[in-house]
C-alpha cells in the first residue's frame, strides 16, 4: 500500500516540477487539479473506508485543512497580501510583465512573490557557491605563483658579458679587454 502512494507522490512532483521550466512546458491550474485528484484516487485505493475527518491529507484534499499556529502558515501568502517583484521593482495589478521586460521571448526572468508591506525581497546572489569557491581557488592560484616568482627572482646573471647594455658600443669604438693594471 505504501508503494501505492509513494509511486504516486513520485508522479505528482514530475508532474508539477520547477524543471518543467527548462522543457518550457506551462503549469496550469488544470494539471495541478488534474495531480491533486491523481493523489485523491490513490488514496482512495489505500483507504477504501476513507480517512478520519481529523487527518491532515484528508482536510487538504478536501480543501479545509487549517494551518493556523503551525509553521507552515508563514508560507502560505493570501491573494490580498501578495506582491510581484521583479529587478526591485514592485509590478502591479493590471500591469503586463512586458512593460518592464519589453518583447524580448528569450529573456530569463526571475519574478518573486512575498507578503506585501515587506519591501523588495533580498537580491540573489550574483554567482553560486561553487563559482564562488571557483574563484577563489583560482585567485589563491595567482597568489602563490606570484610569490614563488618574486623569491625566485635571481640576479646573478646581471654581472655577466652577455647582459651588459653597453658592450655593444664598447666594440665598436675598440674599448674591449683593457686593463688598468700594470701585468
């Protein structure tokens, strides 16, 4: 029985999923009531008696389950007090999400949905953890080359024949090999 409702449950997420977003598939209001009899079924199969009225999948599927003093309630936003948010901006009743995006179709666009009177929600941030630790790894990368190369700096062959600026000039006006002692 459990296998039942777990197999259904699995269904149910695939069918509603954020990643039906990448596959640009719409989530209307007719599949979730399409999912939430799909879940009603299953249970009825588990249950046949059906469940006490006091049981919490019972009330939600019947549409009166009381969240009241849970900590679930804070999730839940009425009609009345949601707000749309998109690029801190507060967007309208009546107004289209054209108006601030323009016509562009390709455009990926985060809108957030929170209680109204609380202002902007907090911005996302601009790079994940892992692109993050990406950076940093790099960056430590850079540092501890740069330090092996500034102790690395030698300066021994500045005294040698091959570096000196000035041999060039010295042979042509025929100053090489001229000691100043006495041999």
């Amino acid at each position: 029985m459990s296998s039942i409702l777990i197999r259904a449950c699995e269904e149910v997420r695939g069918k509603i999923s954020k990643k039906l977003v990448d596959s640009s598939t719409p989530l209307t209001r007719a599949v979730v009531h399409e999912q939430l009899d799909y879940l009603r079924g299953a249970v009825m199969i588990v249950y046949p008696m059906n469940l006490p009225p006091y049981d919490p999948i019972r009330m939600e599927l019947e549409g009166r389950e009381d969240l009241g003093g849970t900590h679930d309630s804070l999730q839940v936003i009425a009609r009345e007090e949601a707000e749309l948010w998109f690029c801190g901006k507060q967007i309208f009743p009546g107004k289209l999400l054209e108006e601030f995006i323009g016509k562009n179709e390709k455009t990926k666009v985060v809108v957030k949905l929170q209680k109204g009177g609380s202002g902007p929600p907090a911005r996302e941030p601009v790079m994940s953890e892992e692109e993050r630790k990406a950076l940093m790894m790099y960056a430590y990368r850079k540092q501890e080359e740069q330090k092996k190369l500034e102790d690395d700096e030698d300066d021994n062959h500045l005294g040698s024949e091959w570096a000196d600026g000035g041999q060039l000039k010295r042979q042509f006006q025929g100053l090489r090999n001229i000691g100043w002692k006495p041999k």
